[in-house]
C-alpha cells in the first residue's frame, strides 16, 4: 500500500492485525513514517516489528494523537492530513522495455499528477496513466527542450502542490543531467526524491549477450560519453588511458564518433583486432546487434544502419557469444 500523500513523520496507527498488517507497517516506514499498531492478538511478523523498535504499541491509544488511521478491513480515516507540498521525484526508466523499470518507479507514475518525459523513458507505460504528460525529449539534431526550461518546470509544477515525475531513460544520473535537476530543485525549496532506473551502460550489453565483467577477461569496466569526439576542444576524456586501462569500456551517445573514438583508441595501442560490439534499441524488439574488430566496427554499424540510442563495447568480453537476450 503506498498512501496517497506525504506521511514522512505522520503519526500513523494501524487498528487491527491481519496477515498484511506487518507488510503494510514496513511499507508506511518506508516512507517515513511513524508507525503504531492497536490490536488485541499479533501476527508473528508485527510481534517481531515491535521487539525490533520499528513499531510501538498502541493499545488503548488517544485516537487524537495520531494523524491518519488506518482499519485492516477499512479505508484509511485522515485527521486533518494535507498534501500542499510538491515534490519532485527523479525516475530512472531503464533502457526502454517496459518491463525493466523498478516497482518505485512504476509505483511514482502511477501516483503521479505530472510526468516530465524523455523520448528514451518507457513510454508504453504512460498510456493509461492519470497524471498530466509533458514531453521535453531532445531528439539528436532535432527538437530539443533547453535544460534550464526543464528546470524551471520542474519547480514551476511542483510549487503548485503536485507530485511531480520526471521519467528518463536508464538512470537519471548517467548522463542524465538528474543532478542538474536536483540541484535546480533544492535550490527552489523543492523536495526531490531519486529512484535509479536500470543503466543501459550494463543492460544494453547485457541484453545482447556480453557482460560487462568476465572471469579471466575483464576485471572491470569503464562507462564514458562519446558525444564529442577525442581532439574535441569539450572532450575532457584521457583517451590514451582508456586505451591502456586494459578494462572493458563501454561508450554512450557514441554513434556518430564511433571512427574517430575507435582511431584514436588504436592510436593509442589499443589492438586492432579488439572486439567490439554495437547494440541498439536494448531491450526492445527492434533490437539489433553488430560486432567486428576494433578496426572495422564503425563501418560495420553504418552498414546495419545503427541509430541512436546505441551501446558500444569495446574489449575481449565483446567476443563471447552467449547469444542475445529479449526482455519481457
């Protein structure tokens, strides 16, 4: 049960005990809450809340002294409980498929009044949703929504009193500019809530068949932005280092620089033989993979016609082949 308001710090009593009382009770101080139980016989499980101290017996209580109380068997009775507050809540979608976004970030669409959306977020599952949609995705030299006009609606909507959703793909925090966004926020005054999404760094590969990690391959990886070419005046990558790092390294936004990062990774003595791969599209049914050596990599995604949004790997793990994997 996730309640319909902010009960951080609310007084909450639960009248009766059931089977579900102890989920419920973990659930409310999941959200802050603070959480006492009324009840004659205990559940093993409740029983076990109190003798931890998460909970507190009520018995007898003063029903006044408590902001919201909620009947087992009834709806929720709210003593003078307002939600005047927005809040912002980063939601980090995953790579695309509907099905890999977490159960709180499905769980804060659902909730919410507003949902600021990113053309990469899961977009299947806004179609029958409550809330307000804004679209603000930025297409690859197309219509692009300027970061600070998102910032602003952000705070804008939030200082209406509403829960405020703002859905991107992967993870808000991997080149997502999620921290740009919070910062936006609590400089307004505004509340911000994050809840990470599933990284198509990890996924995209992962999906295609090819860890990041492998024993006797790989002994780490390196995720890095290839939206801006190695030479590039903006470029703030060490790429002869990524060359010697002997990591696996996976490159976002990389499409359109794909020949200069794998020159330049080559340049600096990376074999080129090196397994690459391509993946776009992860996890949805368009889906397409293309690998080749180091050398031959750019060429071969130009020929499959590769688009963003698209994962490079690059690093022996590429050469497995534990075929590809379609998310449900």
């Amino acid at each position: 049960m996730t309640l319909e308001l902010d009960v951080t710090g609310r007084r909450i009593l639960l009248r009766g005990c059931n089977d579900r009382t102890a989920a419920l009770a973990v659930n409310l101080l999941s959200q802050g809450a603070v959480v006492g139980v009324d009840a004659g016989q205990l559940t093993t499980a409740v029983a076990d809340l109190l003798a931890r101290g998460l909970i507190s017996q009520a018995e007898g209580a003063n029903y006044g002294e408590f902001d919201l109380i909620i009947g087992v068997d009834t709806r929720a009775t709210m003593n003078s409980v307002s939600r005047d507050v927005g809040k912002v809540t980063l939601v980090g979608g995953g790579p695309g498929n509907s099905g890999l976004i977490t159960l709180a970030g499905w769980d804060a669409l659902q909730r919410a009044d507003v949902i600021v959306f990113d053309r990469l977020a899961p977009l299947s599952l806004l179609q029958d949703l409550p809330a307000r949609l804004i679209d603000v995705g930025k297409m690859p030299h197309g219509q692009q929504t300027a970061q600070e006009a998102i910032n602003e609606l952000l705070v804008a909507e939030a200082g209406k009193g509403l829960r405020v959703v703002r859905l991107k793909g992967g993870d808000s925090f991997v080149f997502g500019r999620g921290s740009e966004e919070w910062q936006a926020c609590t400089d307004a005054g505004v509340a911000v809530e994050v809840i990470p999404g599933v990284s198509s760094a990890i996924a995209a590969p992962e999906l295609a068949g090819i860890p990041v990690t492998h024993r006797g391959l790989a002994q780490g990886f390196t995720v890095v932005s290839g939206h801006v070419p190695p030479g590039d005046p903006r470029c703030m990558l060490d790429w002869p280092a990524l060359a010697r790092a002997g990591t696996t390294l996976v490159v976002l936004m990389g499409v359109k620089n794909l020949g200069p990062i794998a020159a330049a990774l080559i340049e600096h003595g990376m074999a080129d033989t090196t397994p690459a791969a391509v993946v776009s599209d992860a996890g949805l049914l368009s889906q397409k993979i293309v690998k080749g050596p180091l050398a031959d990599i750019a060429g071969a995604a130009s020929l499959a016609g590769i688009n963003p949004p698209a994962v490079t790997i690059i690093g022996d793990v590429a050469g497995l082949d534990l075929g590809s994997v379609q998310a449900t």
